[in-house]
C-alpha cells in the first residue's frame, strides 16, 4: 500500500526545506519543518512506508525505530486530515522507485506540522506572497 496526494491539497516547498500545504475546502494551511517535508515528498512520489522510513534514516543517518515511528505518526496525521489517500500500485511501479539517497550535515530532527488559521481570500497578486487560484477563490502563500 501506497500514498498520494488529495486534489484538494495544494503544496509548496519553500527554499528553506520546509513546506506548506493548503487545505483547499476550509483555506487552512500547515506549515511542514524539513524533516516532514523530506516525508511528504516520499510518500507523494509513491514509496511505501518503509522505504520512506529506511530512506529518512539514511538520510538523517538517525536511529531506525525512532524515525520508523515518526513516519508512521505524521502519516497517520496526514491521513486523518484527508491530506494523504490509500493506493494500491503494482509490483512493477513500486520497483521503480530510487534508492539514491543524499544524506544531510543537518541532524534528525523529529517531523513537526504546525496548524494555522484559516487564511483570507485574496483578490490581487503581489500582498506579500504567492498565491493559488482555484475556482475563482485566490489564497496566499506566505514567504
């Protein structure tokens, strides 16, 4: 069993390694810290939990049954949110993934997701950040 994103989930990495994620139906965002942020791209590019668990670890060259139980903690959020659906794929497209992992100088921290208030709509680029058009509504990206 693999992961992907909600449609109705829109994502940003930001320069720093962190990210945010924007939660279209209630304009709610959650900001990811570099750790999370390393998770969420894994699990969307469709690796299975323990190849995001193994790959987080090289990574971060940190201890296997803490990380193990942080993946699995933040996926349990993510899904409870409605960020992250269940998806079976096939043998072959699981085999497809990569190993190639770069390891960090920076040290394990645990994965955090921050919740903030819902954020305003929008009516004009340019208000200090990027913004996301959907159906008509406009939301920021803070910077």
């Amino acid at each position: 069993m693999v992961h992907e994103k909600s449609e109705h989930v829109s994502w940003r990495k930001l320069e720093t390694g962190r990210s945010i994620l924007l939660d279209l139906r209630s304009g709610r965002y959650y900001t990811l810290n570099e750790t999370a942020t390393t998770i969420w791209e894994r699990l969307t590019s469709g690796a299975s939990l323990e190849d995001v668990t193994e790959q987080v670890q090289r990574m971060f060259e940190a201890d296997v049954p803490t990380v193990a139980a942080d993946v699995r903690t933040l996926t349990d959020l993510l899904l409870e949110r409605g960020f992250l659906r269940r998806t079976a794929r096939s043998m072959h497209e699981q085999a497809e993934q990569t190993d190639e992992v770069e390891v960090s100088s920076e040290p394990y921290v645990a994965p955090m997701m921050e919740e903030h208030e819902a954020i305003e709509q929008i009516t004009a680029s340019g208000s200090g950040g990027d913004y996301y058009d959907g159906g008509g509504y406009h939301y920021w990206y803070p910077n």
